[in-house]
C-alpha cells in the first residue's frame, strides 16, 4: 500500500462512515479507487462525483453526452491540396471539462517516443532529424486519422487505466463526436497518440531489428534504410488493421538520394529546409515588399488576406524554426518586425 493510498483510504473511511456507508461499500469503493491512485489518477466514482470533480453541474454533463452536436461549433479551412478539413471545436464549457480529462488523465498516460506530433517538448524537428542524408526514405499516411479511430478503443482504453464502465463511457463520450475524434477538440491528439502506443511500439521493434529507422508524425509515418518497399508496407498494414486503420494509398511516396526527400514538407536530404520553390515564394514576395512597398505587393498580388504581414512572418518564423542560422531569412524577419512597428 503506497503512502497516498493510505492517506486516501483514511480520509475516505472515516467521511464515508460519517454519510452511513456500510462497511462493504467502503471495501468496494476502496478496491476500485487503489489503482487509480497508484497510478496518480483522480478516482471517478459516478457521474454527480464527476460533476464536483469539473465543478460543473450534472444536468450539463448528461446534456453534453446525449446532444454532443450542440455543443460543438463547426468551420472548415482550406488544405494545402486545395481541399477542406472540417474543424469541430467545442463550446468554451464543453472544451474546460475537455481540458480537465486532458489535464488530469491523459497526460499521465505513457505515449511512445516514436510519436512526435501532441507531445510536449517533442516537435517535427524531432521527426524529420532521423531521417537526414537517408539511403531510403518512404513516407506513409494513415487515412481519415482521427475520424477513423473507433469509439470502443477509447472505452476500453479508460477501462484499461481502472474506471468503471460506466465512467468508461462517460469519458469517451466526453470527447467523441459523430463516431470520430473531433478534429479541434484538446484531447483528440493526445487520445490518438495513446491509442496508437502498441502500433508505435510494434513497428519500432521492428525497424531496430531491420536496422531502420521511424517515426510518426500524428498520421504520417516517415521510415528510413535499407529495405524492402513492398514489405515494409504489409507489415504497416497488418499492425494497422489490428486497431481498424488503414493506409491512403495515394501518399505512400518512396524517395532515393538523387530525389528531394520531403519528409512532412521539409526537405531532409542534407539539413532540414522547406523545399526550394516555397523558400522562392518568399524570396520574391520579400523583392517586391522591399522594392515597392508592402500595400502596393499586395495591390498587385491580389493579397485579400487582412493578416497578410504576420502569414508572411509567420512562414520566415517557420524556415528559422528549421534552421535558425539562416542568415537570409534572419535578415527578412527583421525587415518584416522592423514594418510592424513603424
């Protein structure tokens, strides 16, 4: 019995024999909360327990898991392939509850250290360094990420952690939406992750055998060495399926030296950089800003982007992100801070 369990269970008995729990009750409460706390998991007893635990009242939770379409607001934004991704963020009271699992739940589950997208201290850096001046790199993308992710592996999961069933649900409900994970809501990456731990797992086990290596970035899956194509993709495959994934076809992308390997947008052949023609992009946009000025490049260029000046500084920013002893683009940064503050 570790030291906190002890102290919960003293607490416990004596306030639980003070509102006339019976002493099986008591037994019973306490052999469901020990592992939780072991775990260093808040204990959930019911969904009124819950509701004090979020300091919302009852009636709103049960109204948020039966109608969760009210209590979400939905937008689309536009892909870089010119598609649209539909984003369901949840209402501000929805989104804290959210935080909360997020906060007290998730984050103290163990994610691999193969995913390297909704990890704290972990970025894209993290993900494109391994791959670097690779022999072979094959790049890999799982289809319909988080709409594909299916409500009885979040179930279980809380199962798994020690909650009830009926806590179990309640959770998952909490963060589901239309039979997916909805894109927008905090805890859909860090739920994605966790359910994608044994996946990452397996096929890292299985790379360090083949004397390759991986990493994923939320749905795409970068793999580099020495190895058979077709192979390694019917071994994705089949750990895929076992959690009802699938792979879309039409970005499995396979790149040798003498190509430009694009790992995630960012060319890795040598150091990490956004590929040339988007690093031109900008170069010509930063000619004319100069040369002309800023309102008459957009004038020109048609720019009916209101923030136009900060997308611009935002995609400098990005190419120091990557390598932040780029001269160049150091020297556009101050130019562009330098017409922000006049």
């Amino acid at each position: 019995m570790s030291a906190n369990f002890d102290i919960y269970k003293k607490e416990f008995e004596k306030k639980a024999s003070n509102n006339g729990y019976s002493a099986e009750n008591i037994q019973k409460c306490l052999l469901y909360a020990e592992p939780l706390i072991e775990n260093n998991l808040p204990v959930i007893y019911n969904t009124s327990h819950f509701s004090r635990l979020v300091e919302y009242q009852k009636s709103y939770i049960n109204r948020a898991v039966q109608f969760p379409k009210s209590f979400y607001r939905h937008f689309k934004i536009l892909k870089k392939n010119g598609n649209t991704r539909l984003l369901s963020e949840p209402l501000p009271s929805l989104k804290e509850i959210q935080n909360w699992i997020l906060e007290e739940i998730l984050y103290k589950v163990k994610v691999s250290r193969y995913a390297k997208a909704y990890v704290k201290n972990r970025s894209i850096k993290d993900h494109i360094k391994y791959h670097k001046k690779s022999e072979k790199i094959l790049t890999l993308d799982i289809t319909k990420f988080f709409d594909s992710i299916e409500f009885e592996l979040i179930e279980n999961f809380f199962k798994n952690l020690g909650y009830s069933n009926l806590i179990s649900n309640l959770l998952t409900k909490l963060c589901y939406l239309d039979e997916s994970l909805p894109q927008g809501a905090p805890t859909s990456p860090c739920l994605s992750n966790i359910i994608m731990y044994d996946f990452d797992e397996v096929m890292g086990g299985y790379c360090r055998k083949k004397n390759l290596k991986f990493s994923r970035y939320a749905d795409d899956m970068a793999f580099s060495g020495n190895f058979n194509k077709e192979e390694l993709i019917d071994k994705v495959r089949f750990e895929l399926s076992k959690i009802g994934l699938k792979l879309n076809n039409d970005k499995t992308k396979l790149m040798t030296p003498n190509m430009q390997q694009i790992i995630t947008g960012v060319v890795v052949n040598e150091k990490a950089q956004i590929p040339k023609s988007e690093r031109n992009k900008i170069r010509n946009a930063m000619f004319y800003i100069k040369r002309d000025g800023l309102l008459s490049h957009m004038e020109v260029t048609k720019q009916d982007k209101a923030n136009y000046l900060e997308h611009l500084l935002g995609r400098i920013k990005y190419v120091l992100f990557l390598n932040d002893k780029d001269k160049e683009f150091m020297e556009y940064k101050k130019f562009l801070y330098d017409l922000q503050n006049k």
